[in-house]
C-alpha cells in the first residue's frame, strides 16, 4: 500500500468522473464531516432510482470483516468498490463493467497518467477498473479513526457501564462491532437482509451490526434509515428501555472523533495535479 496508491485512491474517491454522467463521485454519498456516511435517508443514483440503504460510514472501515448492511459475501473493499461502480439494482454511478469508458477518461488526463504510473509501476501504469479499485481501497484502509474521547477515557460513566452490559455482546471491540448478522426486527418483504443472499429462512431481517464509530454524525440511522434519531435508532432494538437511553446515547456521543472529521489527509485533494506535481 504506497503512497502513490493513496493519494491516486484519494483523487478517483473525490472525482466524479466514476459516474457516467460525471455528476457523482464516491463522496456525494460518503462525507467526511458526517464520518463518511450522508445526511440522507437513503440517496439517489445517478439515474435517479432511490437508493435502497442508509449510507454507512468509513471510519475503520479498514478492519471490516464483511461490508455492507446485509451481504456476508461482500468482504473485501476490492469487491465492495464494484457494487457503486457497476450495481444495477439499484444503479449508482453507473459504469460499465468492462471499465473501458472509466479508463478512457482518466487517460485523458496527464495527471493521472502520472499517479497510475507511481501507484502500478510493475503494469506501467496501466488504468483499468481493477487498479482503479485497488487505489480506492488503498485510501480508505488510511481512513482510521482512534481520537474520540471513548479513546481517551472521557466517556461518562454511567453510560459507558449500561453500554458494556447491554450492547457490547454485539456491538463489541474497538469499532463498536462484531462483523455478524442479527435480526432485530421482524423481518420486512422490502429489505430481507441477509437472508436476500443466503437464502436462508433463518438469515431473513439480519443485518450487520453497525460500526458506531462516529455514530453521533452518521444519521439517520439504521439499514433504510428509518431512524431520524438515536433515541428511535435504540428504540428499534428488542427490550430497550427508555430510562436508559440518555445515558446510553452521551456515551454515543463520546464516540465522534472531531480530529477525523477535518483530518486534510481524508478530505478533497485540492493540493493534487497542480501543473509539474503529480
Ligand atoms: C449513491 C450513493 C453512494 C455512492 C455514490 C457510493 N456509495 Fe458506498 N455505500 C452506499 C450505500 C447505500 C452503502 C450501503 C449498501 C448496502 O449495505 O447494501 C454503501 C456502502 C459502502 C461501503 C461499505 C461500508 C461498510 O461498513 O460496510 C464502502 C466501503 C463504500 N460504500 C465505499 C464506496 C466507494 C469506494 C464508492 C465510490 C466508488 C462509493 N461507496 C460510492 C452509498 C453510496
Ligand atoms: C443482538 C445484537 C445487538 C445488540 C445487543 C445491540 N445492537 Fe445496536 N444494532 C444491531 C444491529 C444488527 C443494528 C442494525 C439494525 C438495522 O439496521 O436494522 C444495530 C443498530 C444500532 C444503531 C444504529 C447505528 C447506525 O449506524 O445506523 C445504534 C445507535 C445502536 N445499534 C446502538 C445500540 C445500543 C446503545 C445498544 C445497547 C442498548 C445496542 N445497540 C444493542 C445489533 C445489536
């Protein structure tokens, strides 16, 4: 993982051009001020069909063992880049699969002639969909965040106890996961989880157990954001209980690390392909 790789994977995360109208780049969903995730419910491809989930946040995204809210095969950044890119159902950014306009573009660009060169020197700097991938993974594996006060030792107490009995057994380590599928909810005919892809009864309404990294920011909440508030995000869950949920949600809020937020290594490359850089 060089750096060439990560500053490429930084500028094809921010450009727009990886949408085949050119209006919609990675960041239209993930912004760095909300944790990567966006203020929306769920958010519109480029051929406007609605989207179907919530978008998560990235922050550690790094030491996710399976991505997405509701696909167990989908574990590896390479393979997750793929469903924005190239998803029909419903389309996002709407590329080709064969990569050939994707690269047809960057190529125009000396710049970026430049960058594939640093980051792929054993291909020549070859651009194609699978370099592409592998420079966006590249950066987001950089996407680490470890400075909020939970970090530090400042998250109230009170909370913090309640946490560790009642939720932890999922929500559990240092992202606040456990990279496994449960189902909270009776199960809906709109969005069966897990189970869409396993196709196993027991699978149907089980959805990853969010990272809560940044939780605080990243909302609305839950798969179909269905949740405006964390206070309805706790409610959604079996056996919660109200007199809890102050507590439970200022330890959520010790969880946003401000530093990750405005981190300039994560934001727009602005500083990028000036003329002689690159
Ligand atoms: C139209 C909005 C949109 C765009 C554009 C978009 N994403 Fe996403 N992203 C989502 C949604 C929604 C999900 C959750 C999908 C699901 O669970 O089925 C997601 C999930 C992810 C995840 C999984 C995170 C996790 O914790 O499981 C990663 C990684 C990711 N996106 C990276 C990217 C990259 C890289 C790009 C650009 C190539 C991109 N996204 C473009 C909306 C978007
Ligand atoms: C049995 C496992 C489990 C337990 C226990 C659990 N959660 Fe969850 N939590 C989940 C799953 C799965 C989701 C996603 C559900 C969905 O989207 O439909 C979730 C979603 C959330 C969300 C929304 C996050 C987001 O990004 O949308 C918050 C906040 C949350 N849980 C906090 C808590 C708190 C606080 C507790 C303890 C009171 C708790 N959870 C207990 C599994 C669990």
């Amino acid at each position: 993982m060089s750096e060439a790789k990560i500053a490429l994977g930084r500028r094809l995360f921010y450009d727009a051009d990886l949408s085949i109208d050119g209006t919609m780049a990675c960041s239209s969903c993930h912004e760095q001020h909300r944790g990567f995730a966006d203020g929306n419910r769920t958010h519109a491809g480029v051929h406007g069909d609605p989207g179907r989930r919530n978008v998560p946040g990235l922050a550690n995204v790094a030491w996710r063992r399976v991505l997405t809210w509701g696909d167990p095969r989908t574990t590896t950044l390479e393979a997750q880049a793929a469903i924005p890119l190239n998803g029909m159902t419903p389309v996002e950014m709407g590329m080709a699969e064969d990569g050939r306009e994707l690269a047809r573009r960057l190529g125009r660009d000396a710049c970026y002639r430049r960058m594939f060169k640093a980051a792929f020197p054993a291909t020549r700097g070859r651009i194609d969909q699978a370099s592409v991938i592998q420079a966006l993974a590249a950066f987001q594996r950089t996407l680490l965040s470890f400075e909020a006060p939970v970090d530090r030792g400042e998250a109230p107490a009170a909370g913090a106890a309640i946490f560790a009995v009642k939720c932890a057994s999922c929500h559990a380590g240092h992202d606040y996961t456990d990279d496994r599928f449960h189902r909270l909810r009776p199960p809906s005919a709109a969005d069966r989880g897990a189970g869409e892809i396993t196709g196993r009864f027991e699978d149907d309404g089980a959805f990853r157990t969010p990272s809560l990294r940044n939780v605080a920011v990243t909302g609305p909440w839950l798969h179909d954001g269905s949740a405006a508030t964390l206070d309805a995000a706790l409610a959604a869950h079996p056996g919660s209980d109200s007199a809890d949920r102050p507590a439970l949600i200022a330890f959520l809020q010790a969880l946003t690390d401000r530093t990750f937020l405005a981190d300039k290594r994560f934001g727009y490359p602005d500083d990028l392909c000036r003329p002689g850089s690159g």
